[in-house]
C-alpha cells in the first residue's frame, strides 16, 4: 500500500527537506521552501514495459537514421540547431499571450508525420477556432483535452505518435502525486514521466510552460535540467515581434536567434530582421543612426534614435528604450569628459526601433553617432553604418564577429560602416562597401561635423 508523507520542496531547484528552512541547503535561495503532500508508490516499475537497463559499450549502441526531424519552420529548425532531434524533450517557455500556442499549433498542423497535440487549457473546440484563423483546418494531427499524465501516456501507447505536444506542463497531474497540478512535485513527477516515455520510445515532445512575474520558468529549476532543450519565446505582447531564443541545448548551439511577426493569421517567419529593424526615410533627419548589431552569431542592422532637448523643469532626463539606462550614462560621461559636450543640461532620450531589447556593446557607436547628430541637428546620410564599442578613455575597441556584420550591412545596401581601427585585421577583401577605421570618439565628431 502507498504510503503518504508531507514534505518541503524549493520552487527554485526542487530539493526536498522533512521540514522548513528558511534557506534552500541546496541553491541558497530564501523563502522558497513549499509544503506538498508526497506519495511514494514502491510498486511502480522504473521503466514503461517493465524491463530493466543493462550497461552497454558505445560501439554496441545503433545509430539513429535521420535524427533531426524538419519542423517546416526555419526560425524555429535554426535556434534548434537544424531541426528536432528525434526522442529530445524541449521546453517552451514565454510570457502570457505572447504566441507559445500559436507557434506549437502552427508546427503541429504543419508536420507530415502522426503528431499529438495535448491540450490542458483550451477546449478542442477553441483549438479549432484557433486553427481556422492560422488557415489550417486539414491536418494529420491529432488533438487530445486531456490532463491526466497516465491517460495521456496510454493514449499516446495507443496512438504511437513521431510528435507530441504538451501545452501545458504546469496544467499536467500524476495519480502518483497526492497535489493539486502546478505544484513542484505535480511538474517534477510528470516531466520526468515524459522525458521516460521520450527517451524509450523516441518520440519527440515539446512542453509548454509558464514564467513567473520575474521571467524565469515557474516550478521546480530541476525541469530546466531534466529537458533536453530550453527556448525562450521573448517579446512585448503589444509589440508586433517576437523573438525566440535558445538557454539550453544539448544538439546544439545557444548562440542562435529567431525571429517572428505576429499577424492576423498566427506567426510569420522574419528571416532578415535588418528589414523590420531599420526604416527608409524619405527626408534626412537628424538623431538617427543605424548600428551593426549581433545576437549570438546571427548579424543584424537596427535603427537608433536619439533625441537631445534642453531641459524644461531645469533637471535633466534620461530616458532608454531597449538600452541600458546606465551605459547610456556611461557614455554621455565620455562625450562630456572626452569631448567637452555639456549635456548636463539637456534631456536626452534614446530608442531602439522595433521593440528591441539590445545588450550588445558594438551599438555604442551608433548611439554616440545618434545622440551628436541630435545634438548638432545634423543628419547622418542612411547609407552609413557604425559598429563599435566605446571605452571609458574615450577609444573605440573592436569587436567580434566584424566580417559577418560587414557583409550583413553591405546585403542591406550600405556604403559605409565606421569601425575600429584596431584589432581588425581580417577583413573582407571581396566587399565593395566602404570600411572607415576610427581610434577615438574625436575623430567621429570631426567626422559628422565634415561629413566625411
């Protein structure tokens, strides 16, 4: 007979204690330790069909055929690094209404072999309606409102499916587990039940799953180590981009990046995001600037706008949208100290086109280019692009990947891209776009002021 205790787990990594702690003995967290009934059932085999693992040699384990399955999605086969790997467990994870649904209905109406989409929180009936506005109501795919772990593990023996997917796993609960569903023992117990029945039957299986007000994954952190990939749907809901990103990936690489519009008929692959990112303006205006970005090893061009105004109350704003508040300090504190531009004074408001959150250093060059053009009310000709990252001495330091963001402006219609004049070496010889070398930030206000 199953025997019933009470138990205290961490919300942040899932470690279990006989009573409460104020500190997790385990992540050091404070305060996360929960209190949950936990039911042991000694009976239950360790494996599906009740046979027991054997050590094997590598040279004695059969090679999988055709391990990566197409998604019939490019964004999403990039970030995952060509495709679905077959008997992989991935996460989804995303703020509400930002298209986690969307994107796994749009993938599963579009796979050619038997697929399974379990649904927790929507109706079938909802899920159709949700499918008529994709445009997709002929489909292999079979859908199931189900949210008990052990029925759908028998639906899916029955029905044998290549691809399953979970939407959601914190909606999901164990007859094993004596706790309500989204509970850390509820959502431990049913990832691991998945990630057996994946890993032996060499199904593929996303799950679903929601973020807490901080961002991060809710329950235990042990799911994110249990899966076998963890994307990151991102984005503002009342923005039209998404994008979507890999924090963990065991085929491989986290570095890639996926972009997607959302529009009346679900989500739209962007597979340049230069073109959303920069717009073409038919007068010269001043404060614009377009800088060579990177987000991991994927290039891309976006606009920067900037706006330098004297103060009305007599105390200055600073104000950052997609930028960090404190580096744009940093920098207005070099043109001051480096250059003599006296912005105490003014407010200066800066802004990424698009939505963008950007964290890469090589914009600096663009949001000084931005922030002077707006000062000396000076248009910057929309055929230059900048691409550098400023030091606290006022240099301008080199950064990484320069080829692949030369030929990325040069693809885009570009004729000039300011970089550093060091550490740059390697350039591409075979590029007909105009490559300006800069030391100090001197030399980028002569330059605006010349207009070299």
């Amino acid at each position: 007979m199953a025997k019933t205790k009470t138990a205290y787990f961490c919300r942040a990594c899932g470690a279990e204690s006989p009573k409460w702690l104020g500190r997790c003995p385990a992540c050091g967290e404070w305060n996360t330790m929960v209190e949950e009934p936990v039911t042991k059932n000694t009976g239950r085999p360790s494996r599906t069909d009740g046979t027991t693992a054997v050590p094997r040699h590598l040279d004695e384990v059969e090679e999988l055929q055709g391990t990566r399955i197409d998604l019939h999605n490019a964004e999403l086969n990039r970030v995952l690094g060509g495709g679905m790997v077959k008997g992989s467990l991935i996460l989804l994870g995303g703020e509400p209404g930002i298209g986690k649904s969307t994107l796994a209905l749009q993938v599963a109406l579009k796979m050619e072999g038997k697929t399974l989409y379990v649904s927790g929180e929507e109706s079938l009936q909802q899920i159709k309606m949700r499918a008529a506005r994709i445009g997709r109501l002929q489909s292999p795919c079979w859908f199931l409102n189900e949210t008990s772990l052990e029925d759908i593990l028998q639906q899916c023996n029955n029905l044998q499916p290549e691809f399953v997917i979970i939407d959601s796993i914190q909606t999901l609960n164990s007859a094993h587990i004596d706790s309500s569903a989204g509970s850390v023992s509820q959502i431990r117990e049913c990832a691991a039940g998945l990630l057996q029945y994946a890993k032996q039957t060499g199904t593929s299986v996303i799950l679903i799953g929601h973020i807490t007000k901080d961002g991060i994954l809710a329950g235990p952190k042990i799911l994110e180590h249990i899966v076998d990939v963890v994307l990151q749907f991102e984005g503002d809901n009342r923005q039209i981009y998404r994008v979507l990103r890999a924090l963990k990936n065991r085929f491989g690489s986290t570095s890639e990046l996926g972009v997607f519009e959302m529009i009346d008929t679900g989500l739209r692959e962007v597979p340049n995001p230069s073109e959303i990112l920069i717009q073409t303006h038919a007068d010269n205006l001043s404060g614009v600037a377009v800088g060579a970005g990177m987000d991991g090893i994927r290039p891309f061009l976006i606009e920067v706008q900037a706006l330098v105004s004297s103060a009305v109350y007599g105390t200055s704003q600073r104000s950052c949208t997609g930028f960090d508040g404190r580096r744009l300090n940093m920098l207005l504190a070099v043109l001051e100290k480096r250059i003599g531009f006296k912005l105490a004074s003014q407010d200066v408001f800066l802004n990424m086109v698009g939505g963008m959150k950007i964290d890469d250093p090589s914009i600096d060059l663009a949001v000084l280019a931005a922030i002077l053009s707006s000062s000396l009310d000076l248009s910057i000709p929309y055929t230059w692009c900048f691409a550098g990252e400023i030091g606290l001495s006022g240099e301008i330091r080199p950064v990484s990947r320069i080829g692949q963001r030369i030929r990325e402006a040069e693809k885009a219609g570009f004729t000039k891209i300011f970089v550093a004049s060091s550490g740059h070496e390697n350039l591409p010889a075979d590029t007909s776009i105009q490559v300006v070398r800069l030391r100090r930030v001197e030399e980028l206000v002569k330059g605006l002021k010349g207009m070299l």
